[in-house]
C-alpha cells in the first residue's frame, strides 16, 4: 500500500470547486433512466449517453473523479480512446463501483446487506490495470419504525470496511458510502439518531480494518426528512443537522466527504451543499452526484444526435452550479440564469 499516492488521489477527489460525477448506474438503473425519455437501453446508446457526459467542454474545471460502471470502464469513446484513459488524460480520476448490490439479510426482515467480497481483491487487481484509482462500495441502510437494527448497521460497516482494506491493498482509494434512506416518512431528528449511529459503526470498523483515513473518502447522506413526512424540514436546518452529525462522528483525518443526493431534486441537493460551506469545517465538503447532476442533461439530450451539444451544455451548468456550492456561493437565482 502507498500511503503517499492513496493520500495525493484522495485529496485529488475533493479538490474544491469540483466534485465526483456517479456514473456507475446498473443495467436496469440506466434503463429506468433511458425509459423516462423513451430509448432503448443498447450497449452503444449507452456507451454515447457517457461519452457526452466525459466530453462536455470544461467538464474538469469541475469534476474530479468519475464512477463507471463494469461495462462503462470497458468502454471508450467514438475515437477509440477508452474511457478511463481519457479522463486520465483530462485530469479528471477514473473510478468504479466494485459492489454487486444490496441484498435481503437473512433473518432481518426489510433490512439488506452489500455483497460483493467474494473474488474482490483480483477484481481489484483487473481495475486497477484498466486504469481505475478509486473504487465505491455502497450500504444501505432504510428507516422504518422497528429498524435499523444494530446487527444491521454493524454487518454494512463491518462490510464496507473489509472493501476499503482490500481498496488500499491494491493502492485504490476507497469511497466509504453509508446511505440512510430517505424513502420514509420519518422526521430529521429521526434521520439524524441513525445517520449518527451509522456513523460511528463505519469509523469503529474502517479503525478495526487499519483502513488508513488520508487515503479514503467518506460519501454519506445527508441528514434529511423523509420523502413522505409531512412536515419536512427547510434547507437551513437539513445543513444544520448533517453538519451536527459530521462533526460528531467524522474524524478529520478523512480528507473529504462527497455527498451523495439520495432521491433530492438537483436544486435541492446543490442549495444544501452550498449552505454547509459557508462554514469553516475540518474537511472538504464536496458532492458525488448521480441523477441530481444527470437529469437536466439527460432530458435536454433525449436520445437524439441532434442534441448532443444541448445535453452537454445542461450537464456543464448543473457542474459549475454544483463546483460553487463547495465554495458555499451558489444561489437559487443562478438557476434561471444561462450557463
């Protein structure tokens, strides 16, 4: 393991003014996301649909790192240049989602855990040959009124960090995701008791793992209220609440943490990140967007050749829009104006 370069990528990952674009849906993700603008979901659509995401002009002004998917790290771009390769060239730090899914755990009715273990370090090896610098291992964890349970919360962290040991092994900078959901209809202050507890499961692990914090990234959820609840809490105190929690579980020792937007529209995500960073805080507060950086592209793009440079215009704003909230001087205002 080389202390040193885990460092240098990591810190690379949440450079301010720039964060980490998740392109790492699944199969049946990007068809859901394809059938909402009526496209067949083939191979090369899918292979095109990327490509205007990695080539959009000024795309490394501000994103840092990219998450692909198996298929995507395989890919490359219509000159022939593979992709992982080619955000390498642009400055911008390829990665890959190396787990394979939340399944039902046995015996904890509604409750899943991550897997993905078996075979993970000679996938690693693979990944990194193709060019990978990061990797991204995801646990999910949901509320409702008799769970999350302890064991389930202890077997994902537990989990999560044997991914990140194995991640460093192979000189891969793990990105750590705890994800509450925000699926429920429960209050903040119930999201915030179990985003704390999962928190402190995560760090007891990855310290148990000798996982080595300089060189990992911590992507978890924002504190929140549930889809559902029916008095949800305004945009100042979601910023108040996650920051609470970070502060009293994250060491700072963690380089970044790059959010993930769970379910919120992209103004929502991009306004809660820009309130956090008008603080002084001991790490860099970046986002890890998948649909709250996608969706505008997607649509303005829907499918067609002749909209190719409109669905990379849409992505560029939603970037540079998301690149000022880690400074904390986006405003709602800039979202009418033109990119």
């Amino acid at each position: 393991m080389n202390r040193n370069e885990l460092a240098r990528i990591a810190r690379a990952m949440v450079a301010q003014g720039k964060g980490i674009l998740a392109a790492d849906e699944s199969s049946g993700t990007i068809k859901k996301r394809f059938d909402g603008i009526k496209l067949e979901s083939t191979e090369e659509a899918r292979r095109t649909y990327r490509e205007m995401l990695f080539t959009a002009p000024g795309v490394a002004e501000t994103i840092s790192g990219v998450i692909l998917y198996d298929e995507t790290i395989r890919q490359k771009t219509k000159d022939g240049v593979p992709f992982a390769e080619y955000l390498n060239k642009l400055g911008v730090v390829p990665g890959i989602k190396v787990d394979t899914g939340a399944k039902p755990l046995a015996g904890f009715p509604k409750e899943t855990i991550t897997e993905g273990l078996d075979g993970l370090r000679e996938r690693l090896q693979e990944y990194h040959k193709l060019g990978a610098r990061f990797a991204k291992w995801r646990a999910v964890i949901d509320i409702d009124q008799d769970i999350p349970t302890k064991f389930a919360i202890d077997a994902n962290a537990h989990a999560l960090a044997r991914y990140a040991a194995l991640c460093q092994e192979n000189d891969i900078v793990p990105i750590v995701e705890p994800e509450v959901l925000m699926d429920g209809a429960h209050s903040i202050e119930r999201c915030e008791e179990v985003t704390e507890r999962v928190l402190v499961s995560v760090f007891n692990q990855l310290h148990l793992h000798r996982v080595y914090l300089e060189g990992s990234v911590l992507k978890p959820n924002m504190v929140i209220s549930g889809k559902k609840a029916s008095n949800r809490a305004s945009p100042e105190i979601v910023a108040d609440a996650t920051l609470r929690v970070l502060k009293r579980t994250v060491p700072s020792a963690i380089p970044g943490i790059a959010f993930l937007s769970g379910g919120q529209s992209s103004e929502e995500a991009t306004l809660h990140l820009s309130l956090m960073n008008k603080n002084p805080l001991p790490w860099q507060l970046t986002f890890s967007y998948g649909r709250a950086l996608q969706d505008q592209a997607l649509k303005a793009w829907g499918g067609s050749p002749a909209n190719f440079a409109a669905g990379q215009k849409a992505f560029a704003k939603r970037a540079k829009l998301n690149g000022l909230a880690t400074t904390g001087r986006y405003q709602s205002a800039m979202e009418s104006q033109a990119a």
